[in-house]
C-alpha cells in the first residue's frame, strides 16, 4: 500500500509539474513560430531538447557515486525549497495579492519582443528566434529532469517519474501541434498549487530519510504532509485575501 502510494504520488507530481513546465516552454515557441516559422522554432526546440538527453546521460552516473543518504538530504532540501517557492506564488496568486499567469499574455508579450527583435537585428533575426526556442526548452526541461531525479531518488521510481513527465510533455506537445495556439485554459496556477503542495511534501520525506528518521506509516507519511501543505496553502490564501485590522470600520 504504502509503495503504491509512493509511486502513483511520484507519478502524479512529475506529471503535474511536467505539464505547468511544458506549457510555458509551448507558448515560447509558439510565439517564436508565429514571428519567424516553424523552423527556427523546431531548430531551437530540439537543440534544446538535444543538449537536455546530453545532461541527463553525463548526470546520470555520477549520482550513482554518491552516498545514498546524503543525496536525499540534498535533493530533500532542494525539492523542498523548490516546492515551497512555487506554493508561495500559488498562494499569492489565489489571494490576488500577484496577478494569475496568463499564458496568452505572456505569448503577446514574447511576441511583440521577437518582432521587435527581428525589425533591430534583421540579419540575425531567424538565429535570435532560434535561441529564444532553444532556451525555453532548455530551462523548462531542466526543471523537468531535476523534478524526476528527486522525485525518484533511492526509491526506484525513475520509470514511474519519467512516464509521468514523458506523458505531460507529449499531451501539451500534442495540443499545441494540434490547437497551434497559447494554451490559455490549462489552469496553470492550480496546478502549481498542487505540485508545490506535493513537491514540498516529497522535501520533507527525503530530508527526514537523508537524516535517519524513520517516518511513521513509512511512505504513506507523504500523502500526510501534503494534506498538511495543502490546508495550510488554502489556509494562508484566505488570511491573504482577507483585510487588514487597520482597514475595517
């Protein structure tokens, strides 16, 4: 019971993150499409997606070297903070104290900047779209790839993890072919909510096995800390939301 809920809960998160990752990295590239053509956007996307597969193949076995609880310790911390930064911004946005993202914003706004781009610097236009493509890929995917690795740390879940990540990146690929459009209705900020909650919950297992603390229920304690993430986000969004002492009657 508790591996099953250890791998469908590494499986969801891969999944979730991989998706709010891919979806940015989409509207890039979809922007640089739309300025300059397919092809300096597909250049740039595999380039990136290229120089991802060399990372992982030259990371791969080097993690193999390291101590087994040391690593969780790391990557524990690291999950955690990462985790905690995108549920702080989840929670900010669900109070409206930021505004949501709005990918459609934001492909208008890349949009306008390559064009701009492209009128200045007419003879390297088709090669500075290309980087634009080539750096959302690459940053996006590196996202990706630290999720799954931390996600799967000592626990054998890289299969689990990986087609977690694998079927996101495919699904948005896939409907941005098909729609060739911002995929503006992907509720990206709940979304982020949720992989924040579940990431933070990963950061606190991992660093507890990296110090030697034999969690209670084992890996079921996960699905405890991210209920415990999750009310206290909700939690802290409706304090936000809620006025201050000094602004009522």
């Amino acid at each position: 019971m508790g591996s099953l809920a250890h791998t469908g809960s590494a499986m969801t998160a891969a999944f979730l993150a991989s998706l709010v990752e891919a979806v940015e990295a989409l509207t890039i590239v979809l922007a640089v499409a739309t300025v300059r053509g397919w092809r300096p956007a597909g250049f740039g996307a595999i380039a990136g997606l290229m120089l991802l597969v060399l990372i992982v193949v030259a990371l791969g076995p080097l993690l193999d070297q390291v101590p087994l609880h040391l690593l969780q310790l790391a990557i524990g911390i690291l999950l955690l903070l990462f985790g905690m930064r995108w549920l702080r911004k989840a929670i900010l946005r669900s109070a409206g104290v930021i505004p949501l993202h709005d990918e459609a914003m934001a492909f208008a706004t890349e949009t306008a900047e390559l064009r701009e781009k492209a009128r200045r610097y007419d003879a390297r236009a088709d090669w500075l779209a290309a980087l634009a493509s080539f750096k959302a890929v690459l940053l996006e995917g590196l996202e990706v790839v630290f999720i799954v690795i931390a996600l799967s740390t000592g626990r054998g879940l890289l299969v689990p993890a990986s087609a977690g990540a694998l079927a996101a990146c495919l699904l948005v690929a896939g409907m941005g072919f098909v729609v060739r459009r911002p995929l503006a209705r992907v509720p990206e900020n709940t979304l982020k909510f949720a992989v924040g909650v579940m990431l933070a919950a990963f950061g606190i297992f991992w660093t507890g096995e990296g110090l030697g603390v034999a969690w209670p229920g084992a890996d079921l304690s996960i699905v405890a800390f991210a209920a415990l993430f999750l009310a206290v986000g909700r939690a802290a969004a409706a304090l936000a939301r809620c006025p201050s002492a000094e602004t009522l009657p």
